[in-house]
C-alpha cells in the first residue's frame, strides 16, 4: 500500500536521511523516499501502519502536517536533522 504524508520540520537533507533511516526500521515499511522541498514522504507498507509511522515521525520530530508541533519536536527536529548530516557524511 503506497502512502503520501506531508510533515512539518523537514529542512534539509540531513533530515531526509534520519526519515528513510527511521521509517525503513518498520517492519514491513519499504521504498521510503523523501522530498525535501514538498516536505513529503512517499512510502510502501505491507498493511495499514499509519499509526506507527506518524508515531515514529513524531518522535523523531517531524509530524504529519495535521498533527500539533511544539517546541519540543521542532528541537527534535534540529537533533535529528544533525544526526542526519553526520550519517550521511559517513557514507563519502
């Protein structure tokens, strides 16, 4: 089943790096792809896991358009976006 979430806090690609890393430890979560500019997620799950992704999303700071943003996830956000960035210098 693809789904398509918009989310809030997505910057840059140090954050997009921490959502496809996040998101694909769910199991039955595959093909997470972010785009940084739209702020949307496209995803396939074997069954209905909405719940758990924007659970996941939250947590890691980044939620689904229609839910609340504090403080707090945006400072989330900023963590897992820096985390993110050193991920992905990893790699090179």
């Amino acid at each position: 089943m693809k789904q398509e979430i918009v989310v809030q806090n997505l910057k840059c690609g140090g954050c997009a790096v921490t959502i496809r890393k996040g998101l694909s430890e769910i199991e039955g979560v595959e093909n997470v792809q972010v785009e940084v500019e739209s702020s949307t997620i496209t995803l396939d799950a074997e069954v209905d896991k909405t719940t758990e992704i924007h659970e996941k999303l939250s947590k890691m700071g980044y939620p689904a358009s229609d839910d609340p943003n504090s403080i707090l996830k945006q400072a989330k956000s900023f963590v897992s976006c820096a985390v993110g960035r050193m991920t992905d210098d990893e790699k090179e």
